[in-house]
C-alpha cells in the first residue's frame, strides 16, 4: 500500500523523514512516495490544487497525506476522507477539498482517538504525531472507524469559477510551476464553445493567438498557450519563464475571446 | 533496516542518487530514507542538530549515515558509533556527536578497513566510497568490528550551554529551520524555574510575553514563542519567516527573564 | 530492479511524484531512485553528465529515466538505449548520449508503441505518459522490442575535447556543482603528459599551481585543484563556492600548462 506524502516543509528540514521514520516504526513494509514538499509555506489552495492533480495517477487505494496546516495546534480538525478510490489524510482547512470534490465522501472522520497518535501530541507537528502515525496504522489495515467518530462535513475550498460571457470566457491564474509555466483554472471543455481559429487569450497586456501543441512552437521567444497535462489552459515561454517574464501571479485574471479582432 | 542519509549535498547533483546505487549494489534489500541534503554546506553543526532531532522517531536499529564532510580526504576518520538504540556512520569530526551524546556508545569504530570500501576510494567523496558502503554492510548483518579497528573517543561538539543568572536564563538560536522559525537551545525544562505568567523573552531587540499554544495565536503578525515539536523555546511569526523579520542568526542571544518589569 | 529518475522538474512540484504513480500503478514492486531533479531547466548537456557520472555506481539492470525534453511534443522521438550493463530512457536530444557512448548499444528501439503509453499522451508531460509506463513495463520484464522499432542511430551531444598544445593542454568548465565547485572536461589521463610539479593551471585570470589531495588543503581561502570523484580535474575553494568567487560559468576556458614560468 502506498502513501504519499505532501508537504510545505520544503527541503532544508529533516521534517519529511522524521514523518517516514514515524511511519517505518509502526509499518516497516509501507511505500512512501513525496508527492512535494515544494508547495509555497502555508498555501492551503497550492497544497489542495497539487493534490488534486496528482491522485488520477495513483493506484486505488493509495493513502495520500497533505500537510500544509498553518492552524496546526489550534481547534481545526484532522481528518480522514475515504472514497472508493483513495484516502485522503490531513488538516480540515481545505486542503484535501480539492482533490474529494467530485463526489461525496464514503466516510468522513475525524481523527480524534488519541490511541492511534504519537504521544505527546506536539503543538506545531501533527505531521509527525498525528498524520504519519493514522496513514501508517491505516496500511496496516486498521479500520478508519477505529480512528475517531463520524462527521457529516469538511471545509472546502471555492475553486475560482471560469465566467462565461457572450465575448468569451473568463478565468484566472491558478497554479505556477517550477519552470514558470502559469496554470489557467480554463480547462480544456471550456473552450468547446469558443471558435478555436480565432481564440484570443489575454493576459496582463499579453495576447496568445492560438493554442500550440507544443512548448516548441513557441520558438521565437513569444508566448504560447498549451493544454497542458492536467487538461487546462496554460501560457508558457519556450526555454524561458512565463512567469519571470510577464511578472504573473495566482489569482491574475485570464480572458479569452473568440471575437473577430 | 532503514538507512537514513543526512547532507550537505543539496538538491543540484546526484550525489544522494549515486549514494544509493551504491548501497543497491550490495544490498538491493536496504530500505533507504532521506532525513535532509539541506544542511548548509560545511555546517557540521547544523547537521549534528538534524541528526539528533531526527533519530528519536526511527525503529530501533536503524543505521543513520551522515555526511557533512569538509574534512573529507584528510587524516580526520570515518567512524561509526553503535549504541543499543542505532548506528551513526560518518565522518569524526563532532556531526554525530550530538546525537551519541547521551550515553557513551557500545562500540566506536574506526573504518579503516579497506574491504569495506570502494576503490578506489576518491579524495572528495567519501559519501560514496565509504560510508554508504558501509552502511550496506552493516545492513546485511555484518559486524562492525569486521570495519576496523576500536577506538576510544570521537570528536565532540560543544552545545551552548543554557546560562542560569538570578534574573532569568540566557540561550542562543542553534537553527533556523526552512520556515524561518528560530529555535533555541533552550530545553521545556529550562523554563519550570521561571514563572510563567511573567515570562519575557529577549532577542535582537524584540521582546515576546509569552508562550504560545499555537503559531495561530500570534494572529497579528507579532512575533511569538511556542515549545516545538522538539521540546525547544522556538521564536516564529505566524504565516511569516521570523528569520527575514528579525534578521536573526545562528548564535544570537535569547535572554529569558522572568522578573516584575 | 531499480529504476532511476532524473529531470529538469525541480522540487517546487509534484511532477516527479505523478511518474512514481504511474509506475507503482504498473509494477508495485518497481523500486525507484532518484538521481536528480535539480538539472537546470531544459539543459540537456548538464542532464547528459549527470546521467553519465551516475550510472557507474549502480547495479547491472539498471534502469535509468531522463525526463530534460524541451521539445516534448514534437517529432523528436522517445527512444530505449539498450547495452550489456543497463537501459537509458529518454527523448532523442542527446541527453541519454554521454552515458552511451562508450559504445555501441546492444538495441536502440524508437518507443511508437502507444499499448505502453498512457492514454491520451499529453503534448507536454512525456516522462508521465511514454517514459514512466515504459519503464515501469520493462522493469516487469517485456521485451524492450515490444516497444517500438528497432532504429540505427540516435542523437549525440558533441563533447568538448580536450585540446593538446605543446605548452599544455586546453578544456572547459562542463559542470558547476550546488557547492560551487568547477568540473572541468580534463580527466586524470589527461594529465599524465604534463609534469605535475610544474603545473599552471588557468582560468579567468586565476592561477593554480599544484593539485590538492583534499578540499581542505586550500586553507587559506586560496583556489585550489582536486582530481574530483569522477576522475576529472576540479577547481574549488575549500568551505566556500568557487562559482560565486570567479563569476565561473559551464564553457569556460581552462588552459593547463607545464612550463618553466
């Protein structure tokens, strides 16, 4: 059984393997996978939007544990959702709300019976004394109702709609990556209405004329927009940073219009 | 048997990696975590930290390799210090003395036998032709005294000590974790002399009234004291890096009155 | 069998991790390495040395994984390198070729057989869709020919030769590591010609006039000179980055003389 680990603990700290010696201790057989530990400190949205993306590609039954928990010792919860296809273990502020939102959960719990935590619980790492422990006894084969009592709800995060007008399609930038490439919420059936020959896509003052099929096309310099391998819009610079270039952050409107300018 | 690997290698080049592949040749059965490769380069005591923060949360008998090397192809000696609770391999040049530092060891070796080693062995990279190659042997249950010969003392780091004044007690930063979390060398127990209710703790001109459950407490972007997860006075900001705030550095001071003011 | 990874990815994202999930989707026992992820971005040359320095010190069988692709997408094609000692995987820009190129390969197959790819292949994520499923299905034993063609060539990155003069010999800066140390092109051999009592070595406006034993010979600060673990000629400066001192960049000229100066 694998689990993943994804985390804004970056990568100077032993943090990450303090959480698989944890983990090693209760199930020496456990895989352990990072997912990242890259995400920005404290970006809720960031941790929720890379767990999204990465779970289609694990085998079912995966156990993938976030922690990306700026509330970490406070009243916030931590739970467990359990669908048919994976679990999901980490802080009930949304981070897990992303990738269990398309379809209700099997089970919902909170993880409250101390019996399967490290002790004492510290007051700044429920990675290493809650999360860790509850995935590793789950590998185990350790029923998640062991683990604390029901609960009906989990805090979720509001994806930022794609607007549709009559001109076009609004969206915005959800997600930069490590080269720079900036994540559009824009995903491929979005632009289904759109006339593809005469799309043009807006952004910060940039406008991309045409969607490419690869970062390649993109060989002068300018930028480009892919579909890229989560099945949205992305603007990207051939060899270069998108995002270094144009000065885009999260949150920075996209609009794309089909018009005849 | 998990072998943990501890670095200055950083994330650029496959050191760790060939490290590995050393370690799958001669035993493609050994279970190998990566506790960090951020320790800054040379900083033997940051790693003597890393190392002595980590291995409380492995399973008994795991072999932890270190190497912060700077020393490395000079006459300083590989070594490897067994207790009953684990193995530390690494160079003698104090990085594993914090974490042996509690007891004296069951055994200390020095790895002078050539047997064990790659050859031939390189001037500048130990890591791959000594000690992951011993730390392999070890995993496959062979005996450390089959690596060299015993010797009777290793190098030693000095820890700062906690200075008690009637007044109030006096500590230093020791880390600065990737956060920008400052911890102390200030131990929970060092505090049980103070009364807590009139704590007032000192640094660099900032002054923090009192200890914190949570980092979620200091809502207001002031500094904040919490007990971290190692059982140490760590000075942070909530969804901040204390570091880049206070500009604070390994070996500032930390002063910590309890007095009427 | 062991499968290696190494890609421009960086550590911001959870690109690498997706590849271990679909690899563990296809052979759960797959056990992966990482070799690096800090290959700078799109830089082909630098992700060919890291593959070739590395997989010397791995078993037989080996897989190795390089995803450095910028013209993912395109009509380069995905090719397997087979050779007596272990499997490159990869575009066909080069990247797999220093790591080759001691030889001939025993099977060089075009990667067209979409039964092996995920499906639908993206426009820009290779190493998920073709390169991470091959591997995964070749580390379960199918025949490489499965895969695709067999084809009579692939693409080469042209090596900077070491130029021989009659007052020395000439080379170049190939590779910075994260400490900061200059890999020059100059193997040991290299130097067999030149009087080692009397060597100058160059580069921009540094001299260095003897080669260390160990980083910790140049004490005072000064530049110095190691046969480096890969047998090639290095410039460092012990407990600091020789990179940062000298501006120094990969293609720099070094000139080594023997001479009376």
């Amino acid at each position: 059984m694998i689990i993943t680990l994804t985390t804004d603990f970056g990568y100077k700290d032993p943090f990450v393997g303090i959480m698989k010696g944890v983990i090693a201790g209760i199930n020496p057989h456990a895989r352990v996978v990072d997912l990242s530990h890259g995400v920005p400190p404290q970006d809720v949205v960031a941790g929720a939007l890379v767990l999204r993306n990465s779970i289609p590609y694990f085998p079912p039954d995966t156990i993938h544990v976030v922690v990306v928990d700026p509330g970490v010792g406070t009243a916030r919860r931590p739970i467990l959702i359990q669908s048919r296809r994976n679990y999901l273990i980490g802080p009930d502020n949304g981070v897990l709300s992303l990738a269990a939102a398309d379809k209700s959960p099997d089970r919902l719990i909170h993880l409250s019976n101390s019996t399967y935590h490290r002790k004492p619980v510290s007051a700044t790492f429920h990675g290493r004394d809650i999360f860790a422990p509850i995935a590793a006894y789950l590998s185990l084969g350790i029923d998640p109702a062991a683990f604390g009592e029901t609960v009906e709800d989990y805090a979720r995060i509001t994806w930022p709609p794609v607007v549709k007008a009559e001109d076009g399609i609004k969206g915005e930038i959800v997600y930069i990556d490590g080269f720079g490439n900036l994540f559009t919420n824009i995903q491929v059936d979005d632009l289904n209405s759109l006339a593809k020959e005469k799309l043009r896509i807006s952004l910060r003052g940039i406008t991309v004329r045409r969607i490419a099929t690869s970062y390649a096309a993109g060989k002068n310099r300018d930028y480009i927009a892919v579909i890229n391998s989560f099945g949205a819009l992305e603007i990207a610079v051939y060899k270069n940073s998108a995002q270094r270039r144009s000065q885009a952050k999260v949150g920075d409107e996209v609009f794309i219009s089909a018009g005849e300018t």
